[in-house]
C-alpha cells in the first residue's frame, strides 16, 4: 500500500464522526461495515470489536459464523448479520440441518449480554453468472428453512433471513439502459421473483452489493466522473420518466428499486450489503479515489437523500473494515485492498463518516502486536542471480503481491525493488521465521526500511491464535511445493 500520507494525520483525521453521525441520527441510521476474515494474519477479533466500538460503528456484515469474532462481539454494543456460506447452502436444504445450525450459531447468543443479531445472510452472491448456476437450485430452499428455523426459534419476529445478491441479478434491456426498464435477469427471472416474494411474506428485506469500481474497472469507455458523487459530464437521461442520473451508484439503485416493482413488491426495503472502492491492485484503486468516494457517498446517506426511485434512509455496510491478504485475486488484484483500514488496523486516509466535511478521524486498532522491525531484501552479494525470477514466483505463491502490478502502488520499482518486495513479503507471511529469507542467497535480512515514498514494505503483526490456523494451513503447502520445487532445484 502507498505510504505517501502522515499516517499520525490520518490517525487523527478519521471516524470520530461515525460517533458523530450515530449521535446524529436514529440508530437504524448507523453504518455498517463488513468485517472479512481472510488474511494470513488477523488481528485479534476482540480488537476489532474494540475499533468498532471506538469509531462508533454500531452495525457489521460477516461471512460466517465463526466463533471467534462473534464470541468477540457478545456484550458489544454492535448489531449482527451472521452468514452462512455458499457452500453450505446445499446442506441447508435439509429443515433438521438449518434448525441446528440456527440453534448453534443464533440461538446460543440470544441472551442478556449476548450477540445482537438482526440478520442472517444465506449465502454470498449466489447467483453470480461466474458459478455457472451451482447454487440456483438451493439457495431458495436454505432461504426458506433458515427463516422458518427462526421463528420456531421465537426468534423470527426481530431476525430476518436475507440473500445478499450481487447487481447482476438485474439488469436493463440493451436496447432501453434505463433505470426505469430495470428488470431481473432473464434466466433467473423466475426464481428471483420466486424470492422477492419470501421476503416480502417473511419482513425481510433485499440485500445487494453495488460497487461503482468494478463499472469503471470492467470498461475503459465507462465515465469516470460517473463512479463518484460530485456530478458528471455525461449524465444517464431516464427516457421513460425525465430522470437526469449523475452517479452511477443511483443508477443501479434504481434499477433494482424497477426490477422490485416489476415483480410485485415495489415497496421491499433495500439494503446495500457492500459498497466501496479499494486503494491498490489497479490504476483506479488508489487511496485517493477511495477518499473521494466515500466522502461523496457518506455526504449523500447523511442528507438522507436516497435516489430518485426511492427516497430517504438506506441502510449500507461499507466493504470492507480491513484489507484480506488471502483473498482470491481472481476477480483482480485489487480484492485484497479494499479495506478502509490496513491489515493492521491502521486508516488509510481522512474519511469523515458523518459526511459533514469534519476533519475528524477514524481511530486505529490498539494494542495491536508486531513483529521484530526487520525485513527481507535481495542479497547485494549473491553468488548468482539467475534463478531469481523462480525465487520471486515462488515467493509471490505463498504472500501478496499484488501491490506490484500495472497501475498498483509498487509499480515504480525496479527489478531488485520488485525481488526485494516479493522475499519480504513472504518473509512477513512466514513470522520472519529462520530460513525464510534465504532463497538460495538471493536474500538477507535487514533493519534498514527499504520502503519507498510509494511503496511500503511492510511488518506484518504478530499471528493471533484465529489467524495460526491459517498460517500454519500455508506453512503446510508451502512445504509440499517446496518438495516439489526442491526436485526442480528452484527453493528458497
């Protein structure tokens, strides 16, 4: 990640206002965030709850049930959606099965002191046309047996199952791309309906992830002052009702808020279940225009404004609270960098989450533990260099390396920048243990920081009891390719 800011003035300059904003509004109005777990390295769950509570977040979205972070969470002041994974969904098809898991992972919190739990999500974006129609079969099925598990539970009345559903769902026919011709797509349209209609009959509401990133990002054509919130120079007219879009968030809004009608329940509450902009991987994902994002939509939720289809309040979780070094890349390089905190805890940039325009600022993660001030760098004496490009392969399979790509804050560095990031990396994933820093001696140790005005290399915190498991999973097939790469004779 780019380290050309004064992280102190960062530090100081971030979400006192989310405190502000929760003074500010209803409690129904506080922002969400979502909290994702995979990371070589997490950060003790209680010191994440301690960060919430401090920057006054009073809602989080997660991606499981994990009992760490809801063990964590007991006695907070922090409203829930729990989850169940995608690749539980089928299990979940089985009414005995979702009771037990409703009984495990809700019920046993639902106490004095306990969790506070409002939702739960049935899977992650389902539908998305990449999973090829594996989960269009049961996710309505799970959807059904959850809710009905809650509310023999007793617990129906103030838990709602719901689906968060990517924006691909719907869509605007190609010779009509209005909002007002929104309408759900074709080959899911039946089920989606099918839905929608649960939703309404059980008071949930419908969940979705709109990201403005990923419209610039998947076209070149696309405005870019389009994906913001400050107006643009190429405004989408609504044919079918005068309705002048100046941001591309409100466009998609109400296309669903179209596609709703369209299917019967024009009135079924909306929230937005991910919403952000990332800060490395890609040309667009700079901390810059992530500041700029959200300072336009935190302005825009604080005037209660809504869209034009559907006015007022909405309820949003911004994705996401941390950066996730272990996420997939295939999406783009940018899926590890879309925390509005680092790996650590630390902000990234000014945000003011009142959207008032204070300069106020989010505050850090504390107490958060690092390890030794060392890192790995390419070996200025090395005996011989030719097996380097294997070395750094080899490092980058098992750490992120993401922020070396095209348009990425390490773009600028040159081949021995570029080695010297990708041993250290490795090297930090690795808790700097001995041997990990040696590549054939390619590489050393150093104390001398080899960071750049651009490029920060980092020093990962120390291993969490949640985060061991994982990094001992790595540690593990780090060790079967090491065998394999032995045989080659390509090893650290």
């Amino acid at each position: 990640m780019a380290a050309s800011y004064d992280r102190r003035a960062v530090a100081a300059s971030l979400v006192a206002v989310v405190a502000a904003v929760v003074a500010g509004l209803p409690a129904a109005g506080a922002l969400g965030v979502n909290w994702g777990t995979m990371a070589t390295h997490r950060l003790p769950p209680g010191t994440v709850v301690r960060m919430l509570e401090d920057n006054g977040i009073r809602k989080v979205k997660l991606f499981d049930a994990d009992a760490g972070p809801m063990d964590a969470l007991a006695g907070s002041s922090v409203e829930v959606m729990v989850a169940i994974p995608n690749n539980m969904l089928d299990m979940m098809t089985d009414y005995g099965t979702a009771r037990d898991w409703v009984h495990q992972n809700v019920s046993r919190y639902n106490f004095d002191g306990g969790v506070n739990i409002k939702y739960v999500a049935v899977g992650n974006e389902p539908f998305l046309s990449s999973f090829n129609g594996t989960f269009l079969n049961v996710t309505l099925p799970a959807l059904q047996n959850i809710q009905r598990a809650l509310n023999d539970a007793g617990l129906g009345d103030t838990i709602k199952a719901t689906v968060p559903l990517n924006a691909d769902v719907y869509n605007s026919p190609t010779d009509n791309q209005v909002p007002s011709a929104g309408r759900f797509r074709s080959d899911i349209a039946g089920l989606m309906t099918e839905i929608v209609q649960f939703l309404k009959q059980s008071g949930a509401p419908f969940t979705v992830n709109i990201y403005p990133f990923l419209s610039l990002y998947d076209s070149d054509d696309f405005p870019l002052d389009y994906a913001f919130f400050d107006g643009t120079s190429s405004p989408v007219v609504d044919t079918g009702n005068g309705i002048r879009y100046t941001n591309v968030f409100d466009a998609n809004f109400d296309t669903l808020v179209s596609a709703l009608a369209a299917a019967g329940v024009g009135g079924l509450p909306v929230v937005v279940g991910e919403v952000g902009w990332p800060t490395d991987g890609d040309k667009h994902a700079t901390a810059a225009y992530a500041q700029e994002f959200y300072a336009g939509l935190l302005r825009k939720l604080a005037a209660n404004t809504g869209t034009p289809l559907r006015p007022g309040y909405i309820e949003v979780y911004l994705f996401s609270l941390i950066d996730e070094d272990a996420k997939s890349v295939a999406p783009g390089n940018f899926e590890r960098h879309w925390g509005i905190m680092r790996y650590d805890g630390q902000p990234k940039y000014a945000m003011d989450p009142s959207g008032q325009g204070r300069n106020t600022a989010l505050v850090a993660a504390r107490g958060v533990q690092y390890l030794p001030r060392q890192w790995c760098v390419v070996n200025p004496n090395a005996p011989d260099t030719s097996k380097i490009g294997d070395s750094v392969t080899y490092a980058c399979t098992f750490s992120d390396c993401t922020s070396l790509g095209y348009g990425s804050s390490c773009n600028g560095l040159d081949a021995v920048g570029n080695a010297s990031y990708a041993f250290n990396m490795y090297f930090q994933v690795q808790n700097q243990v001995e041997g990990s820093c040696d590549f054939q001696g390619l590489a050393v140790p150093t104390a001398q920081n080899p960071s750049t005005d651009a490029c920060n290399f980092t020093i990962q915190i120390t291993p969490s009891t949640a985060g061991r498991r994982r990094a001992g999973a790595t540690a593990a097939m780090a060790l079967l390719l090491l065998v394999l790469l032995a045989s080659l004779h390509v090893v650290p």
